[in-house]
C-alpha cells in the first residue's frame, strides 16, 4: 500500500500541496519558536556579574540571614569595624535621571567600578566633584555637559570618560566624594579579608558573600533569564497555538481530501482492498507529505530567527543582549511535531475512511447526507462545555485571570474551536437566512449559489471554518486583551481620585520609578510643590519591601506604594475587605486579599517590614484590600520610606479628593516644576500612557501569535479551494455544455467563496460574542461597569484580507478548472 500511497501522491499533488505549505510553514514557525523558547531557558549570564570580580563582600541582610540588594544601607558601626579590620572599599548605588542618557540610570563611586568589570573606553575617570563617567556612553559625550537629578536635587557634571556597557544596569559613576555626598550610606562593602572571620567581625548584622554567592546581590540574580520572561511567554504562547491550528489545518486538509476521494477509495475497495489497506494507504500518503515538510521546515526555521530576534529587539519583547543560537534540539522537536500533525490529521479520517462502501464507486449524486461526524459531535461539544465550564470557573473563584489576556487565552481559544468544529450544522440556518434573498431572484447564477453552498456543506464548511479559525481568533483575543486593559484602566480610576499627575522627567515607564535604580521626584521639587496654595500633594513611592515575623522570619515580598496616611479613603480608595482606611496608625500597612490568603494575615496583624533603605520597622495592617488587576496592590505608611524618592506625586485642589486645579495654580505647579526634568499631566492621560506601555509588549506577543493563525487560515482556505475547484471539473463541463460561457462559471464560484466568507465572519462574531460575554462577567465582579472594547480595525482588516484570498483563490481555480473544452471535462466523449 506504501507503493500505491507514492503513486497517488505523485497524481494527486496539486491536493497534497496545501497539506506540504501548511505543514512546512508550521515547522517553520515551530522550530523558530522552540529555537526562541530554549534560548530563554538557562542562565545567559552566569556567575556574579555586579561584584563579579570581587572576592568577598559585606552586604545588607534581610530576613533570615538572607541579603539586600541596593539600595539597603549597611549599619555605620558593620561599616566602622570591616574598615579597622583592613582595606574595604565602599560601594554605593542610587538613582539617578541622566540628561542626556537613559532612563533607570544607577549612580555608583568610580572606585567600585573595577568589581563589576568595568573599564574605560574613552577618556578618564572622574576625580572633581562636577566630573562623571557613563557607562556604555559614546565617546562623542566626553566634554558634554549632562544634568543629574537624584534625590539631592538637580546638579550639572562634565563627562570626562566612558567605559564599557553591561547588560544588567546604565551606569554613571562619581567621584568618590561627590557619591558620598549623594548617597551617604553604604550598600556594600568590598574586601580581601577573611569570610569567616568577616563573619565573626559583623556578628549577624550583615551578610558576607563570596564566590558564587555574589549573584544572591545582582540587579537580576537569575543571570539575565528574570529579563526574558516576556520573551519565554510569547515563544511558548506562540508554539502552543502554532500546534494547535496546524493541527486543525491538517486535519482539515486530509478530511477533505478523503471526501473528495470518497470514489476513488471505493474503487480500491471493489478490487479486492480491506479497510485497513486502505487506511495504511492514508497514513502512508500522510507519513510521506509530513517527513517532506518538516524536513523543509527544519532547514527554514533557524534562517527565520534572525529576523525574528531583530523584531523582538525593535519591539521591547527581549533584551538587546538576547541572541537565539542554533540547537538541534529545538528542531528535532519540531520534527516530531510536524510529522506528527500530519499523521494526526489523517488519522482523525480513519473513521470515515473504513465506512467507505465498494458499492459507492457507483453513486453519481452529488448530494451530503450528513455534513457532521461523530468525532466532530464530540470535539464540538466538548469544547463548547469546556470554554463555558472555565469562564464560570474563573468568575467564581479568581476573575482577575479575566484581566491577563495571556492568562486567559484559553477561553476564547476553546470558544474559536467549538465554533469552527461546529460549522456543518450552524450553516445551514445562517445561510439559508443571508442568502434568503437570492431565492426570489429569476436568475439561474443567483439560484446556482444557493442551492451549491446548501447542498455541498462539508466543501461549504470545509472553507468557512479555517474563516472562522482566523477571523475569530483575531476577534476574540483582542476583544480580550482589550477589554482586560479597559477594566484595569476603570479599576485604578475608581481607586484614585485625582485631578493631575506629577511624574519624573525620562523615567520610562510610567508609575515604575522610584524602585532600586531608577529616578523619582527629588526632595526639592517636593518642597516646592508643597508649598504651592490651594493644592493637595499626594506623593507615591512605589518600592519592593519584605515582610517578616518579629523572630526574623521573612513572610514574603510585596511591591507597594507608600502614601501619607491621609490620602487612605481619599485619594487613594482601593475596595475594603476587612480593616478600615479611616485614621490608619502611623506606621500602617495595607494589603490585599491575595498576599493576605496566601500568608495567612489579617487586619489588625503586626509584622515586621523590611525597606529598601535596609530599615526593619514595625507595622500595623491596617485593612485587607481587593485583589489588583496588575500586580499587588498594597500600601504603606509614607512616613517610613526615609530619602527614598517619591516615584510620582497625585496633585488635586485642597477643596475636594479629584477636584481639577484652576489655571493658577497649573502655572504655580508648574513654576515649581520648572528645572526639575519633571512634568504634570491630567491623571486621565497618565493612566492611559500607562496602560499603552503595559500592553505594548502584549500586543506584540499578539501579532506574532495572530500572525500564525492567520497565516495558517489562509493556507488551509486556498489549499481547500483549490482541491474543491479541482474536483467539480465535471460540474462546471456540464454547465458549460448546458450553456453557461466560462467567465459565469468563475463568477458563481466566486459568488460561492464570498457567501462563505461573510458565512464565516458570522459566525466568528458568534464566538466573539460569546468569548466577550463570557469574561465579562469576570470583569464585571473586578471594576463597576468594567467595558467590553471591540477591535473593530484590525478584525475588519482581517476579514478583508480572507475576502481576497478566497475570492482571488476561487476564481483563480475555477478559471484553471475550466480551461478544457466542456465536452472533454465532462467525460462524455469517449
């Protein structure tokens, strides 16, 4: 049978083709991805990289005997003894906003520049108090003059050198005298004594690390694999759905196939083959198309990744330092996987294959029985109760998943496939009710369309579920993601009232600064600000803090924003649990309903809380709070963030929480403002820009993931037509001998793919709807009249280009199909 397999293959390869296309595509698609995925797993930067060539050091300690990354401060008495004990030599880091240069700059002492490798490119190292040097900077910048905001205030410095970049922070250095004077305290220690007696010396008031201990103080102890988690989640997100559609393609594919040689199969049979003959033939036929494509799938796949690194470097989805290398493991995974498409395709036509009868090889109409199998019942079905059971499942239990498209793609997925899966029998009723009106019509091309598209419902639905597939998952995913972001958006409006917004020159993303290295509002600007009359100042430091037991025990890590305690209940109102916002104690702690379950803490607790200043301070929890939508959503007293500075500052009329400023106090604020390198906005546009930074690497992820479906789709919609066109050669000879010209056939196989074009978007908006619906739900228990937003351009684009493809694709075929003479094609003349 393997012989004969080779044979049909070779007759039959304009059907075969789309089949080889869609699976060397997805083994394309798929070996890139598994190539991006594997590159992101690891560690791309061992070893300690920040204190790399260090030999031992003293660090801040946190709980548990663990350590502190900068900016925590070492006690001055640890500082005192590790110095008299022999040479150590300070280091500092602090936030500094560099104009010109990057945002999130770290400002360090020239002399602690050695320990993470760095060396001079250009120029020399700064040695007055108005000198810096720029890591990774140009050597064009030497003689520049550049503005440094820290907390300090702002200050301006000569560049007298450069040096070398390094991945994992933009760095200026100091003299070591102006650094000090910045950034008083010390955030590490560097020696050559002793670690165990350093041990002994610091008696548990620090930790001294040594060897590969060091990363424990990285900016990203994971080696860099912390900064391609963005990365990872795309390539797998991309691979999952990658398999998944061309598997659906394929399977289309060969069930197509099988119907269009539903006589031919019967003939095999009448001479003499079993069901299981012919069965191993179709497997055959599989197993060969299948090792051809991924065969040209492999080879294709690692030139595609350099294109593909270039795009997600261009489009923030990866670092600039991520490279994607060759690995034959990546591939042969992607081999396994074509190969097994194509086999899973055709074996899910097993089934109809063994129901073929010999007798059918004499059966000359035309007409389906049933455009529904069993196994597509099943599949239906199941995915249908599937995607209806989750969404009810994740609006009882954790409807914040609603708000994370990635998080809940699953939904709208399932949703597509039912749909798509579902098609034979959705299709009759919606096509009976578009092309109604074409009953009426006296005009046989009209009559033609109608009674073919009802008639013929497996090539109808054949055609119109890769539509579906593509139109529903552009639809449905960014419905999602769309709506997700809206409902955050509503979430932080009706959490904080305010008019303006008081954010730091070039920090980059919004709300983000104010962290370890990166730049806030200094205490300058801040002082003005206050004083402006008749204007309220709120400002928010936003930071990671570690929360403990008495006993040292650490709890676990939260990011929160410190606020001033009485901004709770007006400015800033997140939705109150338990507790109360009312008169919080001084030193207050607000967390939310997750950090709560998970450490089993409730209003009215005390623990212990760990600052990024290295202060352990005693705190109350005030009231457990909602669930946020992006990440904790905590806070803390304003009054124990010591010198860290605030990451931006709420500004509304002292009349009333959210009341707008009138036009003289805009231009009091922005007198105060001026020379600072920050600026006011309304709150409104800063939580859109917020929002936009947030989900454009969501919507980067998206494109590549539509992209594939996309592509596929289209694939599986040109290659079904073209088989289609191929076998009603018959059909369109004897309308040509019952007088039809050529250019009317072509037309009502036109006529055929658009009906099944706006077929398909129908019911792709079925799925659309029923996914929106579906998480809203979700939302609705997350943010008051969360919106559900519809991605009208790019779903409309989409349907315009499946419209072109079907009909140039239609009409293209036809036009082959019918090039013979009539009497010839239509068999009659012997």
């Amino acid at each position: 049978m393997l012989r004969i397999a080779a044979a049909t293959l070779r007759h039959r390869l304009t059907g075969f083709l789309g089949a080889f296309l869609a699976l060397a595509l997805g083994t394309t698609m798929i070996g890139m991805m598994t190539l991006t995925l594997a590159a992101t797993f690891g560690t791309p930067h061992p070893g300690p990289q920040r204190f790399g060539e260090a030999r031992v050091v003293v660090a801040p300690q946190g709980f548990e005997g663990r350590p502190m990354k900068a900016p925590a401060v070492l006690p001055d008495e640890v500082v005192a003894k590790v110095t008299a004990a022999g040479k150590a030599t300070p280091d500092r880091s602090f936030p500094v906003r560099l104009d010109p240069g990057t945002a999130g700059t770290t400002g360090h002492p020239w002399s602690s520049a050695a320990f993470a490798g760095y060396r001079l490119t250009a120029g020399r190292a700064p040695q007055a108090p108005d000198e810096i040097a720029v890591g990774g900077g140009g050597e064009s910048l030497i003689g520049r003059q550049a503005e440094a905001v820290t907390a300090d205030g702002t200050g301006r410095y000569r560049v007298v050198g450069v040096t070398d970049a390094r991945w994992f922070e933009d760095a200026v250095f100091f003299s070591d005298a102006e650094a000090q004077r910045l950034s008083p305290g010390v955030n590490a220690l560097v020696t050559d004594r002793n670690a165990k007696q350093l041990s002994s010396l610091v008696d548990g008031r620090a930790v001294v690390l040594s060897g590969g201990e060091l990363t424990r103080i990285d900016p990203d102890p994971t080696g860099g694999a912390q900064a391609l988690a963005n990365a990872q989640a795309m390539a797998g997100s991309t691979t999952g759905l990658a398999v998944c559609v061309a598997v659906f393609v394929v399977i289309a594919t060969f069930a197509f196939a099988t119907e269009q040689r539903r006589r031919e199969l019967a003939l095999l049979r009448l001479v003499g083959a079993a069901p299981r003959q012919v069965r191993r033939m179709v497997l055959g036929e599989a197993l060969m198309v299948g090792l051809a494509a991924a065969v040209v799938g492999c080879l294709l796949a690692p030139l595609g990744t350099a294109p593909l690194r270039s795009w997600m470097l261009d489009h923030h989805v990866a670092p600039a330092w991520f490279t994607i290398p060759f690995a034959p493991l990546p591939l042969l995974v992607s081999f396994v996987i074509g190969v097994a498409a194509a086999l899973a395709g055709s074996a899910a036509t097993l089934v109809r294959v063994s129901l073929i009868r010999p007798i059918e090889v004499l059966r000359e109409s035309a007409v389906e029985r049933r455009g529904m199998t069993p196994v597509r019942w099943l599949l239906g079905a199941g995915m249908l109760v599937g995607a209806v059971a989750a969404g009810i499942v994740i609006a009882r239990t954790e409807p914040y998943l609603a708000a994370n498209a990635r998080k809940y793609q699953a939904v709208p997925v399932l949703y597509v496939g039912a749909v798509a899966l579902l098609a034979p029998i959705l299709l009759r009723p919606v096509t009976r009710l578009l092309i109604g009106p074409l009953r009426r019509s006296a005009k046989a091309g009209p009559l033609l369309v109608r009674e073919n598209i009802l008639t013929a419902r497996r090539r109808t639905a054949a055609t119109v579920a890769p539509l579906v597939v593509a139109v529903g998952l552009v639809g449905t995913l960014l419905t999602v993601q769309k709506s997700g972001d809206a409902a955050v958006l509503a979430r932080q409006k009706q959490e904080v009232h305010a008019a303006d917004v008081v954010v730091p020159g070039g920090s980059g993303t919004p709300g983000a600064a104010g962290t370890s290295g990166t730049s806030g509002i200094d205490a300058r600007t801040l002082e003005r600000l206050a004083a402006v009359p008749g204007v309220r100042v709120t400002p928010v430091t936003s930071m990671n803090i570690r929360i403990g037991t008495a006993k040292g025990e650490q709890i676990d890590s939260l990011s929160t924003n410190a606020v001033p305690a009485a901004a709770l209940g007006t400015t800033v109102t997140p939705p109150v649990l338990s507790g109360s916002l009312a008169s919080p104690p001084d030193g207050f702690l607000v967390i939310d309903e997750h950090a709560a379950r998970s450490d089993g803490l409730s209003a009215g607790d005390e623990v212990v809380t760990l600052l990024p200043t290295g202060a352990r301070v005693r705190t109350v929890i005030a009231a457990v709070v909602a669930r946020g939508l992006h990440g904790d959503d905590t806070y803390l007293s304003a009054a124990l963030t010591g010198a860290v500075m605030p990451s931006l500052v709420y500004l509304d009329s002292s009349t009333g929480p959210g009341l707008p400023l009138d036009a003289q106090q805009t231009a009091a604020v922005n007198r105060a403002l001026a020379g600072s390198g920050a600026h006011v906005t309304t709150y409104a546009a800063y939580l859109s820009a917020q929002r936009a930074h947030a989900a454009e690497q969501t919507d980067n992820a998206a494109v590549v993931l539509l992209g594939v479906a996309l592509a596929y789709a289209l694939i599986a919609v040109a290659n079904t037509l073209v088989m289609a066109m191929a076998g009603r050669r018959r059909e369109f000879a004897l309308l040509g001998l019952a007088g039809a010209v050529r250019g009317q056939i072509v037309k009502v196989a036109a006529a055929e793919s658009a009906v099944a074009v706006v077929v398909g978007t129908v019911l792709a908006a079925v799925a659309t709807g029923l996914a929106a619906v579906t998480q809203h739900v979700s939302l609705s228990r997350l943010a008051a009249g969360a919106p559900t937003v519809i991605p009208w351009a790019p779903l409309l684009g989409t349907v315009a280009l499946c419209a072109v493809v079907t009909v140039v694709t239609a009409s293209g075929a036809a036009g082959r199909t019918t090039r013979s003479r009539a009497i010839e094609a239509s068999g009659l003349r012997e």
